[in-house]
C-alpha cells in the first residue's frame, strides 16, 4: 500500500525527513501551490513566485531521480485550495491510507495537519543544528535564555571556529568590532542575479494575474530558484562581500540595499541550501586566510547562533506566541508600511526596497522599520503579519520571535534583556539616510525634529514602570531625569502630536 509522502514550498531538500523515510517504488509524493498558504498574509508577489517556481523545479527533479510525483498547480483543475485538502484529494486517487510529512514551520499549519482525516504522521525537521528536545534541556531551569550562551554550546557542538576547546583567535565573539558605518567603502558587487528561465517564466505569468495587486514589485526578478543556482549565489558571496561582512554588518546606505550580506536567507529557509554547506564555506575561506575572524566569527554566529535560537524560542513558546502584547500597544500599522510614502527617509528607503526586493538587512528591519513600530506603539500581531508577508525569507518559526521578540518586546523579555530603541542618533551614524531627510536628526523636539528623538523619550517615559529599574537602561533614565522640566514637556508634546496626526492618518 502506497502512503503519501508530503514535501511543503519550504521543505525543497532530498534530505528532508519524511523522503528519506520514504520507499520510491511504493509511495507518492504530493506538492501542491495552494491558496490557503498563498492567502495566509498578503505575500510580497517575488516571494511567491520564488517559492513555485522553486517548487516545481524539485518536483521535476525528484521524478528524474526516479519518485512518482504529483504537483499540484495553483490554476489546475480540481485543486482543494489548502494542503489538508490535497492529501485528501491524493489520498482518494492512490488509494493511499496515511501521509509521512515532515513538520512544518508554523503552528498554524501543524494542527492544520494534526486535524487532517487522513492520519499525518509528522517526522521532526531534522535540517536544523539543534533540535526542539536539546533546545529544551538547554533552556530547563536557566532564568534567562541569552542567545550568546546558546551560540557558545553551539560552537563546541559543531566544532566551527574552535581550536580545541577555545574558540579561534581567543574570543567567542567580535561583534564589538563590527559597528562601522559604510560611508566610505569601496562599492559592493551585491548578490548573484539569475535570468529567469521558462520555469520562472511561467510562474511569474501566474504570479503577476493572480497576486499582482499585493504589496510588492515582481519584476526585475533574479533569485535562484534551484540548489544549483544557490550555491552558485554562497560562492560569489564568500568571495566578494564575507571579506568585510563583520565590519560593515549593522550599516545602512541609500543606494545600496545588500552591502556585505549574503541574501542567502530565503534560499537557506526554503531548503536549497544546508547550514553545513554554507558553514563550510566560510569556514573554509576563513582557513585559507581570505577571510578575517571578526566576518567569519560573526557569520557563523548568525547561522548556528540566532537562527537557530530563535527557532527554538519560537516552538518553546508555542502558538499564542506570535499574539503576545507584553507592553499593550495598540496603533494600527501606518499605511507607509504599504506606501513608503513618508518624510522619513530612512523608513521610506527601508520600505521602498522592501516592496522592490522583498528584501533588507537586519538593521533595517530592526533599527528603522521595527525600532519605529515600536517607539510609535504599533500593535505587535499588526507588525508581525507585515513582517511575515513582505519578506521572501518570512516564515513564522523565524520570523515571529525576531519581531514579537527580538524587535517588538512584546514577549515580555524572553529573546531581550531590554527593548531595541534607539533615536535618530544611531541611524544617522550607521546609515546616509539623514542627510536627505525632511527631518533634523540634530533637533530633539518641535518643529523640523526628528521623530526618532522624540518618540524614544516618549518611549521610555511611558514605560518607567517596566524599564526604569533595567540596569542596561539606567543610564537613559538618568538623562532623561536630569533634562529640564521645560524640555522633557516639550520632547512629551511632539510626541503626543505626531502620535495624534499619526492615528489620524495625516502624512508625518
Ligand atoms: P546576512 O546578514 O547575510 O546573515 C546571514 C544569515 O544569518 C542569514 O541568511 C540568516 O539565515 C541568518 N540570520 C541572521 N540574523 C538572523 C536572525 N536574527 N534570526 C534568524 N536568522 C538570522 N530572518 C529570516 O530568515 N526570516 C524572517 O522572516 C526574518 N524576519 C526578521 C524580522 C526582524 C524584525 C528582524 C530584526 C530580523 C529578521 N530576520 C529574519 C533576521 C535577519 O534580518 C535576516 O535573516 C537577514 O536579514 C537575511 O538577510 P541575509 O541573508 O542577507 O542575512
Ligand atoms: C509560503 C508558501 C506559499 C506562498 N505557498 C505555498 C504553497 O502553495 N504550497 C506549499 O506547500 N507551501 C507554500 N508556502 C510555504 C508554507 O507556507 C510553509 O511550508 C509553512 O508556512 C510552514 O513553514
Ligand atoms: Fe530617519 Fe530621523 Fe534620520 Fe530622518 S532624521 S532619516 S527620520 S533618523
């Protein structure tokens, strides 16, 4: 008896658990593009057509490696419209009585999958360094689960970058030097581009009819959308941008959206690359001396250290996760998260190549785009489904404790001993974006003042009761008490102001 073997749009690997427990001359295996997934959040349209044209070309290759495939397209006759729905439509035309699946990313589709008639027997994901069980051991009985001391087991687990047990060059982490601005930096050559082939083509026909009215630009289109293509896109990474990926890592420029990063998240995530390879290859370039410790060290360290932290944050917390509120914000999103049309120009740049590329780094995410969510009070679900929708490389499991968490506070404190904030200060060193601005970032409060400056202040006044005692915060506290009466009233008044045409809707 034939089962059915269930590989979902993230899961394009030969590796994957469930087709590695799986008999090629018996069993079926089902892909299908189905709206429920496609629908879920209004997806950036090049994540989408990243994801089917990646899927199909799996699904090709699984048949010539000899596996009975059925694909579901999304425009094919007779398509359920949800994953469930195809297992049981595959299940009735093989005759099949169970389905072998490999756990899913999201808790929204795992009990979609536990509630299947058709029994789905789910094999843990076993393409991640640590598993749900070690993350559990690691964190029973810690009173704080910091990232650093989990990175530190992961470096011992997996050997990288030790010499012995010491990690290599004497420190554990340099990130201390990986603080600088690009301003002034030769140009970077960015990610590999590919040209879209039929397969690709195809797809972006049906991505555009279908999906185009989402937020997002398909065209120009260049991901790779195979292993092939993704390994081609690492090695042109660790030979033009990890050389000086650590010291320009937190910087930002206004015309140039990729500077030293990889743009290997999306295809990581999706399955086309390993962790191992991509480790390797950076560890590799590191030995030979093309590349310096303070790159690899801090490469490596988002790999097996936050990628996988926050992974096993989000399946500890479990479902209600991505619906914590710890500091009760409620705005509603600002249209300029769909718009980028705001006087901000650092928001309306993080915004603007997020629609083009469903893309940016980190720091715009967490210092522009996720700082300002924060500062201003946006509901957090609000800033998590935008999050989760505009980025090729957003999946709940990764997605959810980097905004909820790391970039929201709205856990409470579990990924952060203190919330990301910052005024316009910090922006303006690491980044170009104030010279262009509507905004003064040298003006505190009043007319013309930067909205960071003042909503950070704000900030932290309105959450004394929470913050004030936070040793990593005093310092802040203490210059906020030491201004003026006349200045903090003033700093409490723009805030209060642009809060208020912020609701409104009025342009800010
Ligand atoms: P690089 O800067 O080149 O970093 C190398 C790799 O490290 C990335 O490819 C990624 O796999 C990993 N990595 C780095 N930081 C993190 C992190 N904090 N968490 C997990 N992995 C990390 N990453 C996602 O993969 N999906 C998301 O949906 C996502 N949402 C985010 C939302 C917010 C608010 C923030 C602050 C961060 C988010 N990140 C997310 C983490 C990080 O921003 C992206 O992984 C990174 O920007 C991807 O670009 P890159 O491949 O060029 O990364
Ligand atoms: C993100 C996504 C999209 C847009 N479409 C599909 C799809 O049609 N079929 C599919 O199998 N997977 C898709 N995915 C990825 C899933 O949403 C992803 O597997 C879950 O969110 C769990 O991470
Ligand atoms: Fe952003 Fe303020 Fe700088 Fe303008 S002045 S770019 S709003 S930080």
């Amino acid at each position: 008896m034939s089962r059915l073997i269930l590989v979902l749009g993230d899961q394009l690997s030969d590796q994957i658990a469930a087709l590695r427990e799986a008999d090629r001359d018996t069993d079926v295996v089902i892909m299908a593009e189905v709206a429920a997934e496609a629908d879920y959040v209004p997806h950036h349209p090049k994540k989408i057509a990243f994801l089917f044209a990646a899927m199909r070309k799996f699904a090709a290759k699984l048949r010539d490696d000899g596996w009975d495939v059925r694909y579901t397209r999304l425009d094919d006759d007779g398509n359920a419209g949800s994953i469930p729905g195809e297992i049981l439509r595959r299940a009735e035309e093989t005759g099949a009585k169970e389905c072998i699946a490999t756990e899913p990313g999201e808790w929204r589709l795992i009990s979609a999958l536990e509630d299947c008639p058709i029994p789905v027997h789910m094999m843990q994901d076993d393409r991640f360094l640590c598993s749900h069980r070690e993350f559990e051991e690691w964190a029973e009985g810690r009173k704080e689960l910091r990232m650093e001391w989990f990175y530190r087991d992961m470096r011992r687990k997996t050997g990288l970058l030790m010499e012995g047990d010491k990690p290599a060059c004497g420190k554990w982490n340099f990130d201390h030097e990986n603080r600088k601005p690009a301003k002034g930096e030769d140009p970077f050559p960015g990610p590999m581009r590919f040209t879209p082939d039929e397969t690709v083509e195809e797809v972006l026909d049906l991505v555009e009819a279908r999906f185009g009215g989402n937020f997002g630009t398909l065209c120009p289109f260049w991901f790779a959308t195979e292993t092939g293509q993704a390994r081609r896109a690492l090695s042109h990474f660790v030979r033009t941008a990890l050389p000086r990926f650590g010291d320009v890592q937190d910087a930002m420029l206004e015309d140039d959206r990729f500077l030293a990063h990889s743009v290997l998240s999306m295809y990581l995530n999706a399955g086309l690359l390993t962790w191992q390879e991509i480790c390797a290859a950076v560890v590799d370039a590191f030995e030979a001396g093309d590349v310096p410790i303070n790159a690899a060290e801090g490469f490596i360290r988002q790999i097996i250290g936050w990628r996988e932290y926050m992974r096993g944050i989000y399946f500890r917390e479990g479902p209600d996760y991505p619906k914590r509120n710890a500091l009760n914000h409620q705005r509603r999103l600002p249209d300029f998260y769909w718009t980028a049309d705001t006087d901000m120009n650092c928001v309306a740049h993080a915004v603007a190549q997020t629609r083009d590329e469903a893309y940016a780094h980190h720091i715009q995410r967490l210092m522009v785009t996720g700082n300002f969510a924060l500062l201003a009070g946006i509901d957090p679900h609000e800033v998590h489904e935008w999050y989760l929708a505009v980025y090729a490389d957003a999946y709940e499991w990764v997605e959810a404790p980097n905004v909820i968490g790391m970039s929201l506070f709205a856990d409470g404190g579990i990924v952060g001993s203190k919330p990301y904030v910052s005024g316009g200060n910090y922006i303006n060193k690491m980044s170009d974006y104030c010279r262009g601005c509507r905004y003064d970032v040298a003006v505190k409060q009043g007319e013309g003042a930067c909205p960071f400056n003042f909503l950070y202040w704000a900030f932290l006044h309105r959450h004394r009761d929470r913050f004030g005692k936070n040793p990593r915060m005093a310092q802040m506290y203490r210059t906020w008490s030491r201004m003026s009466d006349d200045k903090r009233k003033a700093t409490l008044d723009s805030a209060e102001d642009f809060l208020g045409r912020l609701s409104s809707g009025d342009h800010v």
